[in-house]
C-alpha cells in the first residue's frame, strides 16, 4: 500500500471523496520528512499544515509558565508526514 492509499483509507472513514476530488486534494499534499527531536513548529509559529503523520509518532506539548501563560511545541520522533 503506497502513502496515498493509506491516506485516502483513513479520510474513506470520515468523508465519501470521489477519485477526482482526491486527485485534486492529494495533488496539494506534499511530502516532509523529519528527523527525530526536531521541530515541527517552531514558538510563536502558526500551524500551516493538516498532518498526517505516516510513520513514527509526533509529540505536542503544551508548556505552562508560572505566570499562566503557556506554548505548545512540537517534536518528531523520526516521523514523515503529509499536507
């Protein structure tokens, strides 16, 4: 089974696409890979992507300061992930 096919499986579970609309969508995603520990998203960063991790795992974390105020970071763990 090729990546689309494993996406287009998961997104089957949620919404009926056509093989045109998915054509269409899948022509938008786009293929990145990371290296374990490294950033996803960096501080302050707006999320521009919709991830579907493929293989390996991701970490959000959610950091709260003292003062109330909090940041989320994002970690791979040797992940690739598509758009």
């Amino acid at each position: 089974m090729d990546l689309l096919d494993i996406v287009k499986s998961y997104l089957s579970n949620y919404v009926s696409l056509s093989e045109q609309e998915f054509n269409y969508l899948s022509s938008l995603f786009e293929l990145r890979n990371f290296e374990k520990r490294e950033k996803l998203v960096e501080e302050g960063e707006v999320e521009k992507y919709l991830n579907f991790i493929l293989q390996g795992l991701a970490r959000k974390y959610f950091i709260r300061s003292p003062g109330g105020n909090g940041r989320c970071v994002h970690y791979a763990g040797k992940c690739r992930k598509t758009v």
